[in-house]
C-alpha cells in the first residue's frame, strides 16, 4: 500500500496539473447542461462526488499509511518551510495537500441547498475542520506526521476549489443554487 501512497505523490506535477484542469473544465461543462434541466440529479451527483473525494482523501492520508512511531507534531509551519529548503519532497507535499482538497470544494457547495456564498464559506469551515480532524488522527495514532502546514494547504485547497466553482457559475447567474 505504500508504494501506491508513493506513486501519487510521485506523480510528475506537469500531468497531474493538465489532468486536474481537464477534469475540473468536464465537470463545469457537465454541470452547466445539468443544472438547468436535472438541478436534482446534478445534486445527486455530486453528493456522490463528494462521497468519493472524502473516501479518497481518507484513503491517501490515513487508510494506506502504516503506523509508525518515528512520525511527529508539527505546530510551526515555518519549520516545514526549512525542512523544504533542504528536501525539495516537502514542497511537493504542500503542492499534493492543496490539490488533493480542491475537488472537495468544488463538489460541496453543489451539494448543499443554501446561498452560493453561505455554501462556499461553510464548505471551506468544513474542509478546514475535516483537515483539522486528519491531522489529529495522524497524530494521535502514528500514521503520518499531524502539520499545521497540511491544515493550511488543505484548507487553500477546498478555498481554491470553492472559488473555482463561485467563478463558473457565476457568470450565468439564472443557473446558481440560490
């Protein structure tokens, strides 16, 4: 299970960015023709992307980590940003963090039946708690070091996802969930 954790993570980061972009483009496309006919449906489906990205996400940063006591707790960030100077892996890490939350905030807000902007601060309040409840788990059971840097950039990610969807939907304003 480790090699596969390290074969994400290894991903060259030129084909995981045009991979995501050609994924987050396909799903506004299929959205934009959902929403006004199968509003319903469209909900459905994201619920179950939603389902999936956690499962995901729960599966990257816990499910196939082995516990091991040489893991730690970091508090400062700014000691990760040191530790990135010496090891360029640690950059990598924060750039997979920020990348691994975006989808979830771009499927939430979808998901939720409530203002376009009380959705999109609840689903980056909610992507940080989630992140918040990874890292202590890592760190109370050994799998994986708890960060607050990993807090951060999953947070940036569900941010960045949220704005994402905010910015597709919102030059069409007929079609927003309000």
């Amino acid at each position: 299970m480790w090699n596969l954790y390290s074969s994400i993570y290894a991903v060259p980061k030129t084909t995981f960015i045009i991979l995501s972009i050609l994924f987050f483009v396909l799903w506004g496309i299929i959205g934009r023709f959902a929403i006004p006919k199968h509003r319903k449906k469209w909900r459905t489906l994201n619920f179950l992307a939603f389902v999936a990205v956690v499962l995901l996400i729960l599966f990257i940063t816990l499910f196939i980590r082995e516990k091991n006591a040489g893991y730690e707790i970091v508090l400062n960030p700014l000691i990760t940003f040191k530790r990135g100077e010496e090891q360029w892996d640690y950059y990598n890490s924060f750039f997979m963090n920020v990348m691994l939350f975006v989808p979830f905030g771009i499927v939430l807000p979808q998901v939720l039946n409530s203002t376009l902007i009380k959705g999109i601060l609840f689903t980056i309040l909610f992507g940080a708690v989630f992140s918040l409840i990874i890292e202590i788990i890592q760190g109370v059971f050994g799998f994986g070091n708890a960060e607050t840097i990993d807090l951060i950039c999953n947070t940036v990610g569900t941010a960045i996802g949220s704005i994402s969807y905010l910015l597709s939907y919102k030059r069409n304003v007929n079609k927003l969930p309000v």
